[in-house]
C-alpha cells in the first residue's frame, strides 16, 4: 500500500534530497542486499540540522511526520541533555517502502540511475580534481534538469575566477538558482581546489546612543525599528543590535570578513570605534549584554548562541516580564503551522533557565510583536 503524500514534501529540498538518496541506495543494492533496510545518519543528508536554529526544529518537525505516516523510523542515539533532539540520530528506511518512495519522487524501479550519473561525472572528469570521484559517489539532483545537465553545470566551475561566494557562483552555472550550492561548501573545494570560495559577510544593522550604557540584541525587525525610535525608555542608552535572528550566533559575525555591520544613531561618530573594537577585537565590552526576542524555545536557542559567541548575555527582564505576565494570564499559543520547536533545556542565563523556560514548558509561547503591545 502507497502512503499519502504530503502535500508540503515539494517545498522541503532537503527532505526530497534525503528520499532520493535513499532511491539511490536501493538503486545500488542488488541481490540479497536489496532485502535489507537503508540506514542514514540524519546529520549527513539534513546539514540544516546543524544550525540548531529554528530552521532546523521545523525540518525536524517534518521528519518526525514521515515517521508518524510509517515512511521511515527514527532510531535515536544516546546524547546529553544539552544536545539537541537529532543528535546522533538515524533514519531507517525498509524495502516496504521503497514502492511509496518511488511513486512519491515518481522514479520507476531502476539499476541505472547511478550509473548514468557516474557516466556523465566520467564524461567531464577533466574538469574536476582526481577525476571528479566524490561528485561520483555524490548525486546532486536539481529539478528538471538531467544529470548529463547537472554534471555539465558543475564542470563549468572550472572556468570561473574568484574571489566568489557560493551563491554567486551557484547562480553563475546553475541556470540563475542561487541556492544549489548551500551547504555544498566542502564538495566544491574538493572538486576545485584553487577556486577561493568567499564568506558571503552576515549583514547586521547597529543603532550607537549619545551614551552607551550596555547592548541589547533584538531578534525581531518591527520590535528593532521601534527601540531604534525610542519607544522603550529602558533601551534608551543601550546600542541596539539587529542581525535577524540566528544569524547573529554564527561564529563569523565576530570576523571583520564574516560580519558587514551598518551603523546608526546619535553616537555613530563617537562610539563606532569603540564598539568595533569590543566587537571584532575582543576588547572591553561597553556594558551588560541582552537579549530580547520572541518567548519560545527557537528565542532560548538564540539566546544560548549568543552566549557561546558573546559571553554573558543575558535575557533582558525589561522586556520578558510583561510578555511573561501576559504569557501567564493566558495570551500565549501552541505555535505555528504546526511545527515543533526543540527544548534548549538550559542556556546558561539564571533568568532564562529558572524562569522563562519554566514558563514556555507551562503555558506556551508568546512573541515579541505581541510584546511590544504590553510596554510603555
């Protein structure tokens, strides 16, 4: 019997990534072997995982529900409480299922599949480092394009120039799709060693008050443009930092070649230099460090991030209390569109662990829009 299909697999690259991986798989097997289950580390075909963002809790979530319709088992691995759900996890794939995979990704039964990949990796190995053998053993798909296209597109690499960041030179060779190339840094280093990839710089916005009394890092647009207009008197003298949620956790934003930071506000003149010097330099930091964000476990997680790239940054009690009030007094929900966020169980924030976490495990999540409406 075929499983539904859900209707959100066309829109999860990864996911489709994942299934076709495992076709591939069952393509490869033959004799007894094709008998056996296929059993993939998520880690190795789910790189999204690896950011421990919000991101990864939704693709998480979706995984979970392939599970849930009995497409795949989810094998569990031992791992501290700190370490997130899909830590070390496996999924597992019986022959059962390779009817309803194939009718998903509608790929009749075939023992070619790789082969005609690995001929057209053969065709173009001129172009590749060591004849191409990890873009062999690699299939990329892109949509509607064959793999004879796919292979063609990569070799077309050889003849670009760098400096150049992934999107730009995926752009470049895949027919104007900036996107192929995510997470395929380390197959294009392989295959064009002498190409210099460049980090694409993580944009941050900052606002410098006349006196700076410490920085608040702001997880949401609308609550950002609103302290940077001087709508909450307690962020007055704060330097206010807006870097659109994880992003401003990746370990670069604190590299002069990873971070382009764009300043304004009454002390841009007189307390740039000193805050850059804290920021890329390691200097004194100028004061206490916060955080404000949505209350959820995906706001916890940025939180905890930051620690890890920042120091001691601390939830901001100005502006979780009265979200924690409203939060309490029933004005919170379940979340959105059905995903499951990941519990980050401790942040290492006193304020954090022994309250808000606390408060989002008892009643739910509340977020910083709605926030907005309860200060002064």
């Amino acid at each position: 019997m075929i499983v539904d299909r859900p209707v959100w697999l066309d829109d999860e690259a990864e996911l489709l990534a994942l299934l076709n991986a495992v076709l591939d798989r069952f393509d490869r097997q033959s004799g007894v072997t094709r008998h056996r289950a296929i059993v993939l580390p998520v880690a190795d075909h789910l790189p999204s995982l690896a950011r421990n963002d919000a991101g990864a809790d939704q693709t998480w979530a979706l995984l979970s529900e392939l599970a849930q319709r009995g497409v795949l088992t989810l094998r569990a691995a031992r791992r501290s409480i700190y370490d997130a759900e899909w830590t070390g996890a496996k999924v597992a794939f019986t022959p059962e299922l390779e009817v309803t995979l194939r009718a998903w990704l509608d790929r009749p039964a075939t023992e070619s599949v790789m082969q005609v990949w690995r001929g057209a990796v053969a065709a173009h190995s001129s172009a590749f480092a060591s004849s191409g053998e990890v873009l062999a053993a690699r299939r990329v798909i892109v949509a509607d394009r064959t793999a004879e296209e796919v292979v063609a597109a990569f070799a077309r690499i050889v003849d670009i120039e760098g400096p150049i960041t992934l999107r730009q030179l995926s752009a470049c060779v895949f027919w104007g799709d900036s996107k192929v190339l995510d997470e395929r840094g380390e197959l294009i280093a392989a295959l064009f060693p002498e190409l210099e990839i460049r980090e694409r710089p993580i944009v941050g916005a900052v606002h410098l008050p006349t006196i700076c009394s410490g920085v608040l890092f702001i997880e949401n647009q609308d609550t950002y443009a609103s302290a940077v207009a001087g709508a909450f008197a307690a962020a007055r003298d704060l330097t206010l930092v807006y870097a659109s949620g994880f992003r401003s956790s990746a370990a670069r934003i604190r590299k002069r070649s990873g971070a382009l930071l764009h300043y304004g506000g009454p002390g841009n003149e007189s307390l740039r230099m000193t805050f850059e010097r804290w920021w890329f330099e390691a200097a004194p930091q100028p004061g206490p460090l916060c955080f404000w964000g949505d209350l959820d476990f995906a706001g916890m997680h940025i939180l905890k991030t930051l620690r890890d790239r920042f120091g001691e940054v601390s939830a901001w009690d100005f502006g979780y209390e009265p979200m924690l009030r409203a939060l309490q007094a029933g004005g919170g929900h379940a979340g959105h569109g059905g995903a499951r966020q990941v519990d980050p169980v401790h942040t290492g924030c006193r304020y954090a662990d022994e309250v808000l976490l606390p408060a989002i495990r008892q009643w739910g999540q509340f977020d910083q829009e709605l926030g907005r409406t309860q200060l002064p």
